[in-house]
C-alpha cells in the first residue's frame, strides 16, 4: 500500500498551517520526490543486475558448450588415430616434455612417421598399441604440416605403393631396424660379461692376497698394548723387534688410513 496520500496530507498540513511553514513545506516536499524516486532507482539497479546475471550465466553456458565440443572433436580424432595405429607399426607413450599430461602416440607408415598427442581420457581407445620403449624409434623431428602431407601422400598415393608386398617391406625393415637395435645390445651384454668372467678371478686372487697379508700383520696383546705380530716379530709372549703399535703401516695402507703423528 502506498504512502503516497498519507504523505501528501502530512505536506499540505505543513504547507498550509500558517506563516512561518512555507520553507518547511518545501524541504518536506523535495524529500517526498526523493523517497518516491529510490524505489525507482532501486528497480532499475536490480534489473540491470539481473541482466548481467543472465549475460554471464550465458557466458559460462557458452564456454561448456565449447568444451564439450572441443572434447568430442578430440575423441573422434583419437578414434582415427587408434583405427591408423592398428593397421601400422605404432607405439604411445609420454615422450614429449613439453607436455608431460599428454600421451604421445608414434605412428610409423610407408609414407612416414606420423605423431599425435592423445589425452588421457582418450587411453582407453589405444590398449592395442605398444608402450614406448627404449628400442622404439623416436620422433624424426616432423612438423604439423610435414604430418599432414604424409597422411595426404598416404591417402592419394599411387596403388602400387599400398601394394601389401609394399607394406610388408616397410614393416620388414622396421623390425629389421629393431632387430640390429637388440643385436647390439646383446653384443654389448656379452662384452661386458667376458669382461667381468676375466676381472673376477683377479679380485678373488687380489682379494685372497690381502686375506694373507692381514693374517700376518694381525694384532696381539704385548703388556696392556695392542701390537703387529708381523711388524713386531711377536712369538712366544716376546718381540725380537721393537713393538709397532696396530694398526701398523701395511694395514692402515690396507684400510687407505693417514698415518697417524
């Protein structure tokens, strides 16, 4: 209900009460537009609110939506990609340090080298392809563009080059690469295993020499001191040299110990 009429009667009781209430009136009636202008003010900040509210809320529903179709494109990329990696040489693992959350999966083609990053929540669709290992061929260094003329030359290349006799050469000489890869290791492998069949029997008889040298200069009790036998020609409860205190010389070079002042 408004005080509008309830207002207007306080004002014109001032207004019309005598000298003297003239000035009264008029402040009282420049507040009275004031009080009736707020609530004007006040609906038209709210709407004006409410509409920024609805902008952004437009805004973020926006953005979703253009996530959400940026995942979908991703996915059905992903899917291409797994179909590509199944029908070639391939393998997938996190190589790229530029993008550590990113799988990277290495497709290999007769007419190149072809590479995708795949997100993780588009693994599921490549458990048929290898992890990376350290005997796969790494990235041969191609572009986003080089990528792409390769899939071009593989979709618009002459018949004879997608012969399967064609294909199995590529794959051949791929595992070829692969087999030389291992070849060397194993060589490596047994080098080093001929080098350590030769050293062991040297540390054995390094290691059974010393064995003999300690024996020799081992510690004895001569009258509360602690002596080399060796050093001291110790026997019989007697030295026929002058007592040299344990460790001595041979075993502190033994035990790379300084000697002592």
């Amino acid at each position: 209900m408004s005080n509008r009429p309830r207002i207007a009667r306080f004002v014109d009781a001032i207004t019309h009460s005598g000298p003297g209430y003239d000035t009264a009136g008029s402040a009282a009636e420049v507040r009275v537009t004031e009080l009736e202008q707020q609530p004007a003010d006040a609906a038209g900040e709210l709407a004006e609110a409410r509409e920024h509210n609805d902008r952004t809320c437009e805004a973020v529903a926006a953005r979703d939506q253009a996530e959400a179709a940026l995942d979908a494109t991703y996915r059905e990329r992903a899917h291409l990609v797994a179909h590509l990696a199944a029908i070639h040489p391939s393998h997938i693992g996190h190589t790229d340090p530029t993008a550590p959350d990113w799988a990277v999966v290495t497709v290999e083609t007769p007419a190149g080298q072809m590479t995708w990053h795949i997100a993780e929540r588009d693994m599921d669709l490549f458990t048929h392809v290898q992890p990376t290992n350290r005997i796969c061929r790494g990235w041969d260094g191609h572009t986003t563009d080089e990528k792409y003329q390769r899939m071009r030359d593989l979709t618009q290349a002459a018949p004879s080059l997608l012969k399967l006799e064609v294909v199995a050469d590529q794959q051949a000489a791929y595992i070829k690469q692969l087999t030389d890869r291992i070849t060397t290791l194993e060589h490596v492998a047994a080098g080093n295993r001929q080098h350590v069949a030769t050293i062991v029997p040297e540390l054995e008889k390094a290691e059974a020499a010393i064995a003999r040298v300690r024996a020799l200069h081992a510690p004895a009790d001569f009258h509360g001191r602690t002596i080399c036998v060796d050093c001291s020609s110790y026997g019989n409860g007697s030295t026929d040299n002058v007592p040299a205190p344990y460790p001595c010389p041979t075993i502190r070079a033994l035990d790379e110990q300084q000697p002592t002042t």
